[in-house]
C-alpha cells in the first residue's frame, strides 16, 4: 500500500473521518473501528512508517511518551484490570494496514481476548548464536 492510498495517512491528513483523542506534530491517538475490546485504540506516526524500526529514534520516543500518557488515561477512566500493548510487524506478524501502528486494548477478566503462542526449544548453543547476531546488529 504506498502511501497516497494509505488508509492512516488519510486519517492524519483529516481525509477520512476517526474518532481521535490526541494529536501532536509526531502522533495520532483514535479509536480503532472494529476493536478487540471496548476502548481499543491505535497511536501511529504522522509520517508514514510501514515498520516500528523504520521509525525515526524521536518518532519512537514520541510514539511511546503518548502510549504512556494514554495508558493512564484508559487505567484511569476505562479498565483498571489491564491493557495490552500491541504491535504488528509484517504481514507473518498479522500487520493488515502497512502503515506502523500501537495498538492500546483495555481488558478485563474474561473478555476472550487470547494471545497465545506454543514455545520453542533452542538447540545447544543456538540461544547463543541469536543474541549475537542480535547484538553485533547494534548502534549500526
Ligand atoms: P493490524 O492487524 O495490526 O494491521 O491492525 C489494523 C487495525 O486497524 C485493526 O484493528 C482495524 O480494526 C483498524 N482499522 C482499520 N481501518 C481503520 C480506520 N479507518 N479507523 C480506525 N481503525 C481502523
């Protein structure tokens, strides 16, 4: 999806309406239209970013100074039981809209919300092997 055709950057540019709760000259916070709880909501950035390591180190800040602002706000006045922080990455990670979104999701007992992964085993040496790849990736 480029970005002249990208359903967030409209919200951003006010070509389609959202039910926004913050704006700033990094973010928008509005209500996601099919929520997984009520109250549900997504910070994205204004440029548009598919991916969160495609954000600038400021863009970034930005974006998680609103989650925690935003966080206590739904504690507050929505659920104080919890609220996941979510975001997804590529398509294998369940990315719908390519334009790089947190997802706020307010929950309470019971609500059916699962996330839920079988866990992997590492082979002898492997956990090794990735953190290094990891690390030596670093402050490039
Ligand atoms: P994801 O699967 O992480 O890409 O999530 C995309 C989210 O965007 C879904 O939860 C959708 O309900 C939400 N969404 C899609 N279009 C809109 C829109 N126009 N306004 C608000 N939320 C939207």
């Amino acid at each position: 999806m480029s970005e002249e055709n990208c359903v967030f950057c409209k919200i951003v540019k006010k070509e389609i309406p959202a039910e926004i709760i913050y704006e700033d000259g990094y973010v928008v916070v509005f209500m996601d239209i099919s929520p997984a709880s009520k109250g549900h909501l997504l910070i994205i950035p204004k440029k548009h970013r598919v991916m969160f390591h495609e954000m600038s180190n400021e863009g970034a800040e930005k974006m998680m100074k609103a989650a925690r602002m935003i966080t206590e706000s739904m504690f507050n006045n929505v659920s104080d039981e919890g609220y996941n922080l979510v975001m997804n990455n590529g398509i294998h990670a369940g990315q719908e809209i390519n334009h790089c979104h947190l997802h706020i999701i307010p929950r309470v007992k019971s609500d059916g919300i699962n996330f839920h992964w079988n866990h992997v085993k590492y082979e002898e040496g492997e956990i090794t092997k990735f953190s290094k790849k990891i690390r030596n990736g670093l402050f490039n």
